[in-house]
C-alpha cells in the first residue's frame, strides 16, 4: 500500500531504528516510546488488522511472535519479562492500520492494561 506507513519502512522509503529483521517481518523502535524497550514487529506484507487475518496467515503470525522473542533477547528482556500487545481497531487505541506487534520491556507492566 503506498500511504501506508509501515509499507513504506518495509520498502526503504522511511528507514527506521531497526533493531531486527528477516525475510517475513521487520522489527524498529517505536518512536514514541511507553518503556524503555518499546519495539514494533511488523510483517512486510500488509495486513490491516487482526481482523482481516486469514488462515493463509498462520505461518505470518507465529514469525511475528518468533521475531518479539528475538528482540527480548536481544535487549536483554526475555527472563526479566515483557509485553506483547496488538491493538485492533478503535477501541484498542490502534492508529496505523498495518498489523504490529509491540514488544514492551524494562520497567513493571501493570495488570490489568489501561
Ligand atoms: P498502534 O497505536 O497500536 O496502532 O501503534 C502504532 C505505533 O506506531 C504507536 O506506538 C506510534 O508511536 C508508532 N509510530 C507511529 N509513527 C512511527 C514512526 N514513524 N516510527 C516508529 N513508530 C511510529
Ligand atoms: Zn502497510
């Protein structure tokens, strides 16, 4: 999509803080961080939302979760702990309609999520 911004990261157009990638998603630092780890897992396809997921998806999201496991590592995360988030629509707070996963880290997550 070309006004999308995620596509355009993906396409090298705007070059994030890119702290992971492979050859089904790209992982950056968000750039208004809510911890001190705050990154975002994007597939290089886009997907709008969880809702236009499809089962031809399956393999997709288990890469995107893959990747956040990868980044916990890497930012020395994985056996403190940390949080995954993919908000969905309106009511979730979600504002770019290109599927990510947000990997938060590096302070106490509060329960339950505002
Ligand atoms: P959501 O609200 O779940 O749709 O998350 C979108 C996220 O994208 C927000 O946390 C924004 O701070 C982040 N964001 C928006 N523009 C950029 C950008 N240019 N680079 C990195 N992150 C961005
Ligand atoms: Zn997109």
């Amino acid at each position: 999509m070309t006004d999308c911004l995620f596509c355009k990261m993906v396409a090298g157009e705007i070059r994030p803080d890119v702290v992971y990638e492979d050859d089904a998603v790209l992982a950056f630092r968000d750039i208004n961080p809510q911890a001190p780890t705050h990154v975002l897992v994007v597939p290089r396809t886009h997907i709008a939302t969880i809702n236009d997921l499809e089962p031809s998806h399956a393999e997709l999201v288990g890469r995107l979760y893959l990747a956040a496991r990868e980044v916990a590592r890497r930012e020395g995360l994985a056996e403190r702990g940390y949080r995954t988030v993919m908000n969905c629509n309106a009511e979730a707070g979600q504002t770019v309609f290109h599927l990510h996963l947000h990997v938060l880290g590096g302070r106490p997550m509060k329960w339950p999520p505002g």
